[in-house]
C-alpha cells in the first residue's frame, strides 16, 4: 500500500513540477554574450514553400544545417554568418517528389549536395536584423536578404551550453540559381522560412 500511495503522489506532483520548471530561453537580448556560436543541427530548419499550379502552395524543409554566427552584443553589426545547408537532405511530403527534386531539373544534388550562405553586410534594428549576403546554391552565387529576428538566448539545460534562437524569411527567385523547371505553373518565387539554434562553441 505505501508503494501504491508513493506512486500516485509522485504522479500528480509531476505536472506541478513541469509548471514551476522556469522555460530556459527568453527573448532577452541581455542575455547574450559575445563569441563564437555553432548552428544546432537538430534544431535548425530551412523551410521553402512555392506555389503550385495556381491552386495551392507546397512546401518542404532542409535539416542538419551546419555552420558559424560570431557575435559581439557591443557591435551586432557587425555579426557574421556562415551556413552550410545539405541540399541531399531535403524532406518533403512526397518520395516521388524528393527524388525529382534532387535531379538536374532542380538542385542537382549529384553535382551540388550543398548550398551555404555567408553574410556580407548586417543592418540591425532592436531586436530585428536584416542581413545581406551571398547564397551558392546549384553552382550559382546571388546576393539574399534575410529578415531575422531574436527569438531567445539562455543555457540549454541538456548541452548546457549558451544557446542563442533566430528566426528568419526572405523571398528569391530559383530561376536565378538554374532551377527553371516547371515555370511558371509552378512559382518562380521561393519563399524562405528558417528558424536557428546556435550553441556556444
């Protein structure tokens, strides 16, 4: 009976203690420190979603970024940003899909398995950013915009590192990077959804 009692105890003490759990990330900015910061690749997402055939919009979703953010508090302007995204790596909805995807029709992922970014200038604005940079992707480098945004900075209490959120959009064109196939039944205009953890390195 006190086994039984101990259990159910513990089983309505557990939601009392996942809310009195402080959430470890906030959207302070004071909480950022200065350094070099690595991407979390299992808490990085690049998401794409262009129009398909004029009836609905179709999406997917690059994982396992790699790269670099380094980063002074005092000068955020002058940040730099470099990003390795695994373009053989995509996901989507579809097998038949992904397959094609990977094809010469578009990123040719035989040839270029990567695309990366890296930032050249960073216009700050409170919590929000827009940085510019260069974007190689299927054998072709274009300047893109990223509208970023702080989105929370604090200790992961699994890594125990400090760990920094962001999320951005931006809008290109795949035309401009050999990807024409299907235009303009299927849209021109890409639109970017990203979402970055960086951990102290």
């Amino acid at each position: 009976m006190p086994l039984i009692l101990a259990g159910a105890a513990l089983a309505l003490a557990t939601p009392l203690l996942a809310q009195q759990m402080a959430i470890p990330g906030t959207a302070d900015a004071s909480r950022v420190t200065g350094g070099t910061y690595k991407t979390d690749p299992g808490h990085t997402l690049i998401g794409w979603r262009v129009n398909h055939l004029g009836f609905n919009d179709y999406f997917g979703i690059f994982g396992d970024a790699d790269g670099t953010l380094v980063l002074d508090p005092k000068q955020p302007a002058a940040a730099k940003l470099d990003i390795t995204i695994p373009v053989n790596k995509l996901t989507t909805a579809s097998a038949g899909l992904t397959k094609h995807m990977m094809s010469k029709d578009f990123f040719n992922a035989d040839v270029t398995p990567t695309a990366r970014f890296t930032s050249t200038t960073v216009k700050v604005n409170g919590t929000r950013a827009a940085i510019t940079g260069n974007l190689t992707l299927n054998g072709v480098t274009k300047p893109v915009v990223l509208n970023a945004r702080f989105t929370g900075a604090g200790a992961n209490p699994m890594s125990k590192k400090e760990t920094i959120g962001f999320e951005a959009d931006a809008v290109l064109k795949r035309s401009d990077f050999n990807m024409a196939y299907g235009i303009p039944a299927v849209s021109d205009e890409v639109e970017l959804d990203i979402t970055v953890a960086f951990e102290k390195a």
